[in-house]
C-alpha cells in the first residue's frame, strides 16, 4: 500500500511522491514513484507554488525510483490541498486509457510515398 509523502532534501528541493517501500535496516533505499519537485515563486505581491517532474520522463505508474533515506532532512505528511495539486499535476503527465488504446493507423505505399514527396530537403547543397 503506497502512501503519499512530502520531503525536503538536504540539497534544499522538496518533493511529494508516492512511497511504495521504506527504508530498513538492511538498506537506506525507499522506493517512490511519480516524484513531482515543489517550486515556490514569490513576486511583489503574491506567493504561488508549481510542481514538476523531479526527473525528466519518470512520470509513469510502472517506473519506480530510488530516494536515499540519508539525503532526507525533513519528512510529513502532505496537506490535502498538495495531494490534490500533485493528482493534477501528475493526471497531466500521466496516459489516460484513450491514449493507451490508440491504434497506429496504416498508411499504404502511395500515401507514404506522397508524404515523402512533400518533405523539403535541406541538405547543405542548397542555399536556403
């Protein structure tokens, strides 16, 4: 059973990821998945918060990661509100069963050959 954790790094990033498996005494390993990085802007009059993947294409429920319990400094329980915004966040990145169930429609001979014929070569021969 995953549950959702906040952590604060000791390089100074947070992040909010599913736990899926704690670290123990035989490891300092905890295994996450859908790792979203926290990211505060402040402006002159207003405070807002975004989050992006912590690691470029890892937003997928069957990747997993690896996340040292030694690199932790701070560990809670996200607030509602955060959970939600990380749903949404991740529901972006995430396929949906439309996107799963998307055929690669077949082209014949002649279509791809009429593709072909419309790219423009940019070979160096050329002066563009």
């Amino acid at each position: 059973m995953s549950e959702m954790r906040q952590f604060k790094l000791a390089t100074g990033e947070e992040i909010i990821c599913e736990v899926l498996e704690w670290n123990d005494d035989s490891t300092d390993l905890i295994v996450v998945r859908n790792v979203l990085e926290i990211q505060y802007i402040v402006k002159e009059t207003f405070r807002m918060c975004t989050m992006r993947p912590y690691m470029l294409q890892q937003i997928q429920n069957e990747y997993f990661q690896t996340l040292n319990a030694m690199h932790i400094t701070m560990d809670a329980k996200p607030a509602e509100e955060t959970v939600e915004s990380w749903r949404e966040t991740c529901s972006y990145f995430l396929p949906t069963e439309e996107d799963e169930q998307t055929e690669v429609e077949e082209i014949t001979e002649e279509e791809a050959e009429n593709i072909l014929n419309n790219v423009l070569d940019f070979s160096k021969k050329k002066l563009h």
